[in-house]
C-alpha cells in the first residue's frame, strides 16, 4: 500500500489507498499491544531460526 502510494500517478487512489493504509496503521497498535500483553515480546518474531 505505501508502495501505491509512493509511485501511483492518480490522486484519487493516492488518497484512497493512503487512507487505508492509516486505518490498518491505526488498528495495528492496539492488537499488537493485546497480544504482547497476552503472549510475550516473542509473539513479533517471525524467524524460522529457532531459540
């Protein structure tokens, strides 16, 4: 979505996608929150090594 928005030539989708990707932003913080709170710092790591 930042991508679109970085290299798109339509203001409209510009403003739209832009948006989106503010709401998704903006919902992001508190559901990471709840799940650091419920599973650990460890629930964020994605690597395929392991511990």
């Amino acid at each position: 979505m930042a991508e679109i928005c970085n290299t798109s030539n339509y203001k409209d989708e510009i403003a739209d996608v832009g948006n989106e990707l503010i709401e998704l932003r903006l919902l992001l913080k508190p559901i990471k929150e709840k799940a650091l709170e419920s599973y650990g710092k460890n629930i964020l790591n994605f690597s395929t090594e392991s511990f």
